[in-house]
C-alpha cells in the first residue's frame, strides 16, 4: 500500500519524493487522498486529526502539509497558526468551506495555497509540486555570506561555523539581517524581545548583544554588528564590526 497511518512504519522514501501530512477527518476521503498520492509518489502520512498530526510531526520532517480547516477539537486554522509560529513547512489548505473569506484568512494565516473540496487529483498533485517547489531552499555558497538557518534558530559564519542561538539573539538578529547596511533602532529591537519575554529591560539588548558576540568569537569570528551609541546598530557582513 502507498500510504499509511500514524502507527505504521514508513517505507523506504524515494530520492525524488516529498514527505506529505494528510490532516483529514473525513476518512474515506483520508483514504481515496492518500491513495491517489501515494500512486503519484508522494511518501503520505495520514492523520485523521489535529492530535494526530502532532504526534508525529513531533518526530517526522514533513516537506509538506495538506490541511483540512474543519478539524475536530483543534481547527485547521490552529494548527496553520501553530505551523507559522515554527516552521516555514509548505502548506496547502483543503476544505469544504468556499468562501472568498476562507480564502483570505487562510492565505494571510500562512497558506501557500487554497483548494475546495471536492478537488481534482491532479490538481492537488500539481498544487503540491508547485508549493514544494518554490519552497525549495536556494543553496547559498559558505564563503559568500552570514545566514540563519535551522527556522532561524542557529546563526551561520561563511565558513559554515554555526552558533546556536537564543529567542533574543534569534530576534535580534532576524531583525538586523533583513536590513544589512541600514540602523536598526534600538526601540524597535526592544520591540521584538519582548516578544520572547514581557518587560525587557533596556540593558538586556546590551547583554544579548554582548554574549552573541562572544559565542561568535568563541568558532573564530568577528560579528558583524556595528553598534550606533543610543540609537542602534547595523548589521555589516562586509565590514568589521565596532
């Protein structure tokens, strides 16, 4: 058989295949979908609910996620949210619910695409390719630049050297690399802390600050953090930083 349920060990995978959450309640469309994907190459788990999906995601590297909004106990538009809190993993809605409302929330909730049930197989087929396609990482030469990797939680060098990160530092940082070159106000960065803890005192951006750099020292590098007294600081990959 092409697909299996939660509890069932997964067959060999493929170079060319993707990994693919099922997350239907329905359970014989559950099965016609994971059948018809199973015969197009894709390695399907199927998950009959929200609960379901977690449990495995839990150990399970999806490429993937085909979702049903009306889910009992947690909805489809939890579990979106839930995915975009963490991940960057493709996810194409798949519902009965046709509204342009739907569409909408569901698109600005993190989907990267929206079909109505009932669907065309091949249809669903292609949405997955596509959607897996421009998911598709581009690969960035080590010796050209700094990066995050890892849902921004490791810190690149362009050595490949890695520094994991904390939430602060991932803040910080997320927040000066979409900027090189340009000042990134202190206020604003405080902004984003507190997202990881309320109350941030002012000093403790000194201190994330501080440690990064010394993490970052510690593989053999110079961060390149250029720090503005009173107003902010730059991220400057091709300079030395101050």
């Amino acid at each position: 058989m092409a697909h299996r349920s939660v509890q069932a060990e997964a067959p060999p995978r493929g170079a060319a295949n993707f990994k693919v959450a099922l997350v239907e309640d329905d359970p014989d469309l559950l099965e016609e979908l994971a059948g018809s994907l199973g015969e197009a190459e894709f390695d399907v788990i199927a998950c009959p609910s929200a609960e379901a999906f977690w449990l495995v995601h839990a150990h399970t590297n999806f490429d993937l996620v085909v979702l049903d909004l009306g889910l009992p106990r947690e909805s489809g538009l939890s579990v979106l949210r839930r995915l975009r809190e963490r991940s960057d993993i493709g996810v194409v809605v798949l519902t009965a619910r046709a509204l342009p409302a739907d569409h909408a929330l569901s698109l600005s909730e993190g989907a990267d695409a929206f079909l109505s049930k009932p669907v065309d197989l091949h249809v669903l087929e292609a949405t997955l390719r596509s959607v897996a396609r421009r998911m598709k990482p581009v690969a960035t030469p080590p010796t050209l630049a700094w990066r995050l990797r890892g849902d921004g939680w490791s810190l690149c060098a362009p050595d490949g050297a890695i520094v994991e990160l904390t939430a602060h530092e991932r803040l910080l940082l997320e927040a000066v690399m979409q900027s090189p070159g340009r000042v990134v106000a202190r206020d604003a960065l405080l902004e984003r802390l507190e997202q990881a803890s309320e109350d941030v005192d002012p000093q403790r951006l000194d201190m994330v600050v501080h440690r990064l750099r010394k993490k970052v020292a510690q593989v053999g590098h110079r961060l390149p953090l250029r720090t503005l007294y009173r107003n902010g600081y730059v991220f400057q990959p091709d300079a030395a930083s101050a």
